[in-house]
C-alpha cells in the first residue's frame, strides 16, 4: 500500500537534486544573525539543509556553502523538525543571469566600491587631523 501512495505522488522539482554533506551557514536578519547547518540535497534550484536541533528563520535567508565560497540568497519553502526546504533565486547554481541584470549588478557594485573607497579617504583625512598630522 505505501508502495501504491508513494508511486501516486508528483514530484514538484523542475531540477534534479544531488544528495551532499557540505557544511553551510544560514544568515538572516541583514547577516546580523545565523545558523550553521549540514547541506543534504542541493540542485540549481534550491537545496534541503539539516540543523542539530530545530531553528527558528525568517522566509528570506542566505545560504553560504564555504568548501565551494558560494553564497545564494533563498526563500523557505517549507519547515519540518531540524530540516528546511529552500528556493534559491532564479539562476543560483551557475545559470547565467539575465545580462542586463548583471550589468545592473556590476554598477551597482561599482557605485558601492566607490562609495565605500570615500568613507575611507574621509576617515583617514579625519584621523590625520585629530592626530595632528595635517
């Protein structure tokens, strides 16, 4: 009979799944917070990760994969015991993204780089001054 309900059911993957055993870290609430975890399945879609114990997450968590330094913001798509089912955004396996999304993504990351170079000279400008090096 278990046979008969199991053959029943549809599978709702688009992608295949690989089973694994990577250690990963889940972040969330603007990387303010994480949790560590054991990566069991993971395909281009998303992946199924394990906890010790139960953990408590927001809908939206980035998924960091050390051993492979790669990092996919996914949603939870279900909850069950110490295991979470995840969907990663569109293309997060190696897809290649939509050039005009990455162009977009590169300026925005050319904007922040400078952004971010300015605080620095502006820090070190005001550094000098309170150590009397102007």
């Amino acid at each position: 009979m278990r046979w008969i309900l199991g053959a029943a059911m549809q599978e709702r993957r688009t992608s295949s799944r690989k089973k694994s055993f990577l250690k990963g870290t889940l972040y969330f609430d603007n990387r303010l917070s994480s949790a560590e975890c054991l990566v069991r399945d993971l395909s281009e879609q998303g992946a199924r990760v394990q906890f010790s114990s139960p953990v408590r997450l927001p809908d939206m968590v980035e998924l960091y994969i050390p051993v492979r330094d790669q990092t996919f913001e996914a949603k939870v798509r279900w909850r069950r015991d110490d295991e979470v089912g995840l969907a990663f955004a569109a293309n997060a396996l190696g897809g290649a993204a939509p050039e005009g999304d990455l162009e977009q993504r590169v300026k925005t990351l050319e904007q922040e780089v400078a952004r971010l170079q300015r605080q620095v000279a502006e820090i070190r400008r005001e550094y000098k001054r309170v150590r009397g090096e102007d």
